[in-house]
C-alpha cells in the first residue's frame, strides 16, 4: 500500500548481522547523493559541499553495543488486538516471532520537499458493507504520516523497540528529529507512541534527500552491536520509507 516504502540491508556474506532483503557489500562506497554532493575527507569522513548547510547531526543516543531482546511468549491481549485488526492466529504468532529475530527496527523517514507530491494513497472507511473501506489520493507525506502511525502503534503492541528518524530536522515546532518506541520501559510506551504520533503531524516536507548520510550513520552503528547481535542470533531491520535513491 505504500508505495514511498522500501527496504535495504547491508550485509557481507552474514558478516554484518542485519536483515537480508538485497545484499550490499558493507566495505564498499556507497555513492553521494545527486544533491547535495557529499565529500570525503582524507580520514575517512564526510562532509558537505559548500553549496548547501549540512543538516544537523543525530545524536544515537539509542544505540548501545548490547541488543535487548523483547519477551518471548505472546500474550493473550497482544493475540486478540492483532486478531481485532484481520491476522489469521498463526500470523500473529509469525508476527511476533519476527519480533524475537530482529530486536531492532530502525526507519529512515523522508521529509524532504518531494514527499508533498500528490500522487500517495491511503485508506478510509465508509458506511457501505460491501467496501468498508476505500483508497483515496493524497500526497506521498500523508501516506507516509499514515504508515508510521501504524508501525508505531504495532511496536507498541508488540513491545518491538523501533527508531523513526527523519532526513531533515522538522524544526522546533514539531519535535525531534530521530524518536523511538519501546526502548525507555513498556510503561513508557503510551507516552512514545503519542510522541511520534505528534512529531509526524506537525512535521510538513522540506528541504533535501541526505539520504547516503544516514545509511553510513546506521550501518556504522549496527556494525557496533555486531558482537551481541552474533552472539544471540539476532537482526537489525533497516526500513527506508523514501521517493529517492542514495
């Protein structure tokens, strides 16, 4: 259904434990992005040209060399809200499942300028019984405002600890630009899912696609729970919700 969504791995030959969709060799140089260029020092690091300010960096305060794993039994409210929502009980249970194997969800979320295209979808309910519900146009934002909203909602039900950040700084009236779900304790979770709820609402697409810049921010810190992450058999899930490429 959205359409802006996709999903990427960076993996050598199960050396990087992270998700496998499409792999991608980790040691190699992922290309700059169109606009605006990014440069590379002679240590190794990035910077941006002097045609545009950088966006502000991201301080990845969630990353921690150590992976938590959530509870390993679903319980018997989490099984009736999926049932609520259409999941078959073996799918909940698949669903949950995949919970145990990737402990960690991370989402790069574009918000740049592009995203106000009107060309998004999503879904209403209506009054008829033989169409509950139908799709409606709406811009790429509106559906990805949408999509969020509900992954958030699932993480929270599945306590499935999950980062959201976003390309370009929302600014100051809408919030953070990076925020997560079930990573501060489930008693937690309400205020997390509201949060993100209302950074997503207030934010509006602006400005460019840093998208390369992310990518290397992730993978260098999924590379730092590599131990923990082999040593437990477990996963990172990196979801690119983007209408661009690196």
């Amino acid at each position: 259904r959205n359409k802006a969504k996709k999903k990427t791995t960076m993996n050598d030959e199960n050396k990087y434990p992270m998700a496998v969709a499409t792999p991608v060799n980790p040691t190699m140089e992922l290309p700059p992005p169109i606009a605006p260029p990014l440069e590379i020092n002679n240590d190794g690091t990035y910077h941006y040209s002097t045609m545009v300010p950088p966006p502000p960096a991201i301080a990845p305060s969630h990353v921690t060399n150590d992976v938590q794993s959530p509870r390993q039994e679903i319980d018997k409210r989490q099984l009736q809200d999926l049932k609520d929502q259409g999941f078959t009980t073996g799918l909940a249970k698949s669903l949950f499942d995949n919970v145990q194997t990737f402990p960690l969800r991370i989402w790069i979320l574009d918000n740049s300028g592009s995203m106000a295209a009107c060309d998004g979808h999503r879904f209403v309910e209506t009054r008829s019984r033989k169409a509950p519900v139908k799709m409606v146009s709406c811009t790429r934002w509106n559906e990805l405002q949408e999509t969020v909203e509900y992954h958030a909602r699932i993480a929270g039900l599945l306590r499935a600890p999950t980062t959201f950040r976003l390309l370009n700084d929302p600014g100051l009236g809408a919030g953070q630009q990076e925020f997560s779900i079930s990573q501060t304790g489930d008693e937690m979770i309400p205020q997390d899912i509201k949060k993100a709820n209302d950074i997503m609402r207030r934010s509006a697409p602006r400005g460019i696609t840093p998208l390369t810049s992310h990518i290397h921010e992730i993978r260098d810190n999924i590379v730092a729970m590599q131990s923990s992450l082999v040593s437990q058999g477990k996963k990172v899930a990196v979801i690119i919700a983007t209408d661009g490429l690196p």
